[in-house]
C-alpha cells in the first residue's frame, strides 16, 4: 500500500515550484550584505581597489609635493597662519575669504568641469 494517495500526488505535481526560504544564518547575512554594500559605494568601490587607487595617487601627489619642495608641516603652519590672519582682519577677513575664494574657484572649477566630462560617470 502506498503511503501517497493520488489526490496527493496530483497536488504535488501541479504545485508551482518555488525558491527556498532562507535559513536564519542567510537571513542575518543579507542585512551584512546590504551593509557592505553601503559601504562599498561610500567608499567608491571596493576596499583593496580604494587602497590601491588611494596608494597611487598619494604617490603622485607626494612626489610633485617633493618636488616643489613643500613639506607637511609647512601645510600646516600656512593653514595656521591664514587662520590666525583671518581673526586679525576682523570684518575684512569676509573680503579676504571671497578673494580666496575666487582664486582657489580658477584652479578647482575648470578640473571639476573636466572631471566631469571626461569621467564618463552618470550623475546620480
């Protein structure tokens, strides 16, 4: 005797199949899945190419640094003294940060715009 009937079959048989349910260790590892990913386009792809892309560029940048013969702390004492020059202008230091701005707007505007075209990513 067979332990189906036929009605039994004939509804297994016309059932539709259907994905598995995840088991509970997938479904907590969807949510570090989506995490990731967040965190993959926050930082701009994927951590080792971020690294290697970082890594090149600080290079470049380091060695035309080098080259002009700036240093980091020099950076930094400029960064203090504009600081520091800004608070001894008072009021003026509004016309003074235009002025800064608008020549730092002649080197940053025109690299964006090419940037932009030639970076052939969709704004999103």
């Amino acid at each position: 005797m067979s332990v189906w009937k036929d009605h039994d079959l004939r509804r297994l048989e016309a059932a539709p199949i259907s994905a598995p349910q995840p088991i509970e260790a997938e479904r907590r590892g969807a949510g570090r899945d989506m995490a990731d990913s967040t965190f993959t386009r926050f930082i701009g792809g994927s951590p080792v190419a971020v690294f290697v892309r970082l890594a090149f560029v600080s290079l470049v940048v380091g060695a035309l640094l080098v080259w002009l013969d700036i240093r980091p702390f020099d950076i930094l004492r400029g960064v203090e003294r504009f600081i520091a020059r800004l608070w001894d202008l008072g009021f003026d230091a509004v016309r003074e940060i235009a002025s800064y701005m608008a020549m730092g707007a002649v080197v940053v505007v025109p690299i964006w715009l090419l940037m932009r075209i030639f970076g052939g990513r969709s704004a999103r």
